[in-house]
C-alpha cells in the first residue's frame, strides 16, 4: 500500500517531497530509493527535516536584495570611501541599473552580463563596456564580503574586451574651435581649463584656491591618480581662466561640482558641436597630442601628465613621428623645385625656429 509522497514503480521505491531552495523558490522533487518501502520513509522524513531546518544540501537562504537597492549602498559604503572617482562609479552604476535595477542578486548570472555586454557594444566602446562590469564585479564581491551574496561572483567569468589603446581619440584645432563656440561660462572655463592643463578631470575637481598660486604660475596637483602630487605650469589661457572665476567663500574649489550639471553641458556642447567619439577624457589626450606635435619632448608630457611611467606617455609618440613625417614631407613643395633646377637653399634662423616654437606652445589651444 502506498503512502503520501511514497510510491512503488516496477521493484523501485520512489519519494516525493517539496523544499525551497537557496533563493527562497519552493521546488518539487522526486527521487529513486530502492527495493525497501522502510528505507524509502526514512529518507523522505529526513528531507523534510533537513527542509524544516533551512540546511536542505547546505546552502545558506539568500536575502531578497535587488541590485538597485545594493548598488547606493555600495557607493555610499566602498566607492565614496575608497574611489576619488567614485563620481564614474555613480555614471556606470546608474547605467548598470538599466539592466540590473529589478533582479535580486543572486539572479544575476553570467549569462545575463554577457548580454548585457552584448547590447552595451552597439552604444559605445570596449573601453567603457569593460569599465562598467569592472564596477558590476566589484559590487557582487563587495555583496560576497558582507554577507548578501552566497555563491560565486558571476562577473569573474566574464572576459575582458580587447581595447584598442593605440588609437587615440583626440579633437582637432577646427573641433576644439566648435567645442569654444558651444560653450559658455563655467564648463568654458573648464574646458580650456583642461586643455590648457592635461589634468584628469578628478584632479581639476579637486582643486582649491591653495593649490593655485598665480604669482609663481603655478598649479599643485595634490590628489593625483598615481598618488604623487605635481606642479603644472600655467599658460596665458589657463591664467586667464583661474582670474575669470569667481572665489566663493563657502566654497574652496575652483570649480563646481561635475555630477549633474557640468556634465549635462558639456555633452549638450559636444552635440551641439558635432564632435563624435568624445568624452571629457579626450581633453587630456588632446593637450598630450599637440604638445608633441608641437615639439615638446615625451618626457617633459609625462611629467606634465602625471604618468608614473614613461611608457604610459609612449603613445603618444607615434602622433609626433606621424606629424612630423608630414611636416617633412610639406617641405616638398619649398624646397624640391629648387633642388631640381639647382637653385640655392633658403636659410633658416635657427633663433627664429626657436623663439616661434616656444610661442606656439605657449599659446597650445588660446583659440578665442
């Protein structure tokens, strides 16, 4: 005779019972005992058991935490507190939550970031794509450490996208005019305060009134991302922009505050001016591209860049050799017709050279 949740199929004793899982989900089992009905009833009330005492396989009941709600708690507990960009990990956070806001944690699976990976590179570059599941993985260890997550971090199997950091986006002298011409008041400033600097935007941030000293011409990064602080030079552009602003006593830095904003305006401006493939970013990699094209030696951009070693600055050398293989190849039209009909060379004041030279980097990105 056959019991509840007991039942015989040929000489096999089988049982059937419910449990919930890890996550809480209540499931359904049936499972093969053998030829002993006795055997059968042992085990199943021990499954019920081992249910009743939430150790069912000896996994641990998952909280109900949607990741939404996890990732202001982690940048308020581990971005704000460990990361001076915790402001990125605001953006992509809020991003990641486009995909992520309503699932649990434990829902999130590899598959599901792949996917995620997948719609993202229809939008935007490698670059950024990687960026974002570098904060979506250190949010779900985060969650594994405090004790919200009981499994392994689903992010660690994602593979990183090849990044192609030999191109270098950089805006020409016509798109930086355009960029001028939409823009006004404070992120004016900021721009050709960035330009005239190469500083990274969290270190302009930062910046207080007692990090400029105008008498000397001087700007002190104290914040830096390598953890060494350094001295920036000020130009005539970026002089003119440090008088134009205006001191707040209640406020020390020099700029306000680049979450909403600045933010907003600047990308209204690179829309407005047409300039695609861009990011605030890219104002720092065009200061380090024309200054070599300009003439100035690598290591002198390292120092001014704040780069911990010199082959961080390297890339930029291969726009020096290109610009200056087309310089070279200009003076074709000065020179190759005099070669030919044996004519003499013109000769060229190497004071002037010089003195032109250091001009035109002193002037780097004076537009207006």
């Amino acid at each position: 005779m056959e019991t509840k949740g007991i039942y015989k199929r040929g000489e096999i004793w089988y049982i059937d019972y419910c449990y919930r899982d890890k996550h809480g989900v209540k499931k359904r089992v049936r499972e093969a005992i053998g030829p002993s009905k006795k055997l059968a009833e042992q085990v199943r009330a021990k499954r019920i058991a081992q249910d009743a005492e939430n150790r069912h396989l000896d996994v641990q009941k998952e909280e109900k935490i949607k990741f939404k709600d996890f990732a202001a708690e982690y940048l308020e507990k581990h971005s704000k507190v460990e990361n001076r960009s915790w402001q990125s990990d605001e953006h992509r956070l809020r991003n990641l939550c486009k995909f992520f806001a309503e699932k649990y944690l434990f829902e999130i699976t590899a598959l599901d970031i792949q996917n995620y990976k997948t719609e993202r590179l229809k939008e935007t570059a490698p670059a950024t794509v990687n960026r974002c599941i570098a904060v979506l993985r250190s949010a779900l260890n985060r969650a594994i450490e405090w004790g919200k997550l009981h499994q392994n971090n689903p992010a660690s199997k994602i593979k990183r996208l090849r990044e192609n950091n030999e191109s270098l986006r950089f805006l020409a002298r016509e798109e930086i005019e355009r960029l001028y011409a939409n823009c006004q008041g404070e992120i004016l400033a900021l721009v050709k305060f960035a330009l005239g600097t190469g500083c990274r935007r969290g270190e302009i941030m930062d910046l207080t009134w007692q990090d400029v000293d105008l008498e000397q011409g001087r700007i002190h990064i104290r914040n830096s991302k390598s953890g060494k602080g350094r001295t920036v030079p000020m130009n005539r552009t970026v002089r003119e922009v440090v008088l134009s602003l205006r001191k707040q006593p209640d406020k020390p830095q020099l700029f306000s505050s680049w979450r909403y904003e600045l933010r907003r305006q600047f990308e209204q401006a690179l829309r407005k001016a047409n300039i695609k493939g861009a990011s605030f970013h890219t104002l720092r990699h065009t200061f380090a591209s024309h200054a070599v094209m300009r003439g100035i030696d690598i290591v002198t951009v390292s120092r001014l860049l704040g780069h911990s070693t010199i082959q961080m600055t390297m890339r930029y050398a291969k726009i020096s050799r290109d610009h200056a293989e087309k310089a070279i190849s200009a003076l074709d039209e000065v020179i190759g017709s005099g070669i030919e009909r044996g004519t003499n060379m013109p000769q060229i004041d190497s004071s002037e050279t010089a003195s032109s030279g250091k001009e035109a980097v002193t002037n780097l990105f004076n537009y207006s």
